[in-house]
C-alpha cells in the first residue's frame, strides 16, 4: 500500500488537494473529520479519550487497509508539533510492517489566506476550524508550520496553486 500524508494548518485545503489526489490516482481518502467529528460527539477536543481514540482508531483503520490489500489511501491530518511526533513514530512503525511506503506532503500558504480559508461555507459540513480566532490561537499554541522530520516530504505552497496542480505535483514527485 501506497500512504499518501497531507498535513498542514487548519484551513490549508488539505481536503480539497486530498479530493483532486484521489480523483487522479482512485487511492481512498481518509481524510481527519472522519475520526474527529465521529469523537467530537462524545468526548471534548483534546480530552485524553479524545486524542487516545483519534490515534488509536485512525491507526488501526489504516493498518487494515493495509493488510486487506487497499492499494492507496490519503490521509490528511494537522501537524502539531510537538505533540504529534511520538504519534506519527508509532504510525511508521505500523506502516512498516505492512511494508506500506509513507509520502509526507506539507500544505502551506500565505496568512492572510488562510484567515480567509477557515472562513469558507464549505468548513461548515464537518467541525472544523472556522474561525481567525481559533486559528491563531492553535498557531499560538502549537507550530503548525513545522515539517515532519521524516523523509520524502514535499512542501507545497498552495497559496495560489490549484489544487488539480497540487494533485499533479504530488503524483509526479511520489511516481503514484
């Protein structure tokens, strides 16, 4: 299995880039709100069965897709560094012994841009990040700039970009 990883700030355009991928190569897409709003409806963000189950759950889905066969799979999630490093080691170490071969993809833009993303009608059918205040508080919080520190990762600044070409970039750069 091929593992496509998205990361960036909230309000980046990680699912839309995560669509356009999964239009041009038919990999599935995981795409965070799946777990998060699932969680959302019993337990308070970042509450320890929160961030307990969110790991857990979205580890093992993605070990069975593995291991069933599932050829490709996007995965989009925010990056907080440092809290979400021991996660991603486990998230490796899980992928490895599916042999499952991990393509790290950072999303960026400008600031004001992406004040004026998390502000889009479209953030409103999932619990996301809608808000300027909110996201500069978790930029606050935490350095959602931060590139994993593992390798291959490509940085795309998509400020700009479509996403249609983000997908293209992603393809080409992985050979997916």
């Amino acid at each position: 299995m091929k593992l496509v990883v998205l990361y960036g700030p909230p309000g980046v355009g990680k699912l839309t880039v995560a669509e356009a991928l999964a239009k041009r190569t038919g990999y599935k897409l995981m795409h965070n709100h799946l777990t998060v709003d699932l969680l959302l409806s019993l337990f308070e963000f970042g509450s320890q069965p929160f961030k307990r189950l969110s790991r857990e759950l979205r580890h093992r889905i993605l070990e069975e897709a593995a291991k069933h066969g599932v050829a490709g799979v996007i995965f989009t999630f925010v990056y907080a560094r440092p809290d979400d490093h021991p996660m991603l080691h486990k998230l490796i170490a899980r992928m490895r012994r599916f042999r499952v071969r991990i393509a790290w993809v950072q999303l960026s833009c400008e600031q004001t841009e992406l004040e004026r993303r998390v502000r889009l009608e479209t953030r409103r059918r999932y619990e996301k990040v809608k808000s300027v205040r909110k996201l500069r508080q978790l930029q606050r919080r935490y350095n959602l700039a931060a590139p994993v520190p593992f390798k291959p990762n490509l940085v795309l600044d998509i400020t700009t970009l479509k996403p249609t070409v983000a997908a293209q970039r992603i393809v080409k750069r992985f050979k997916l």
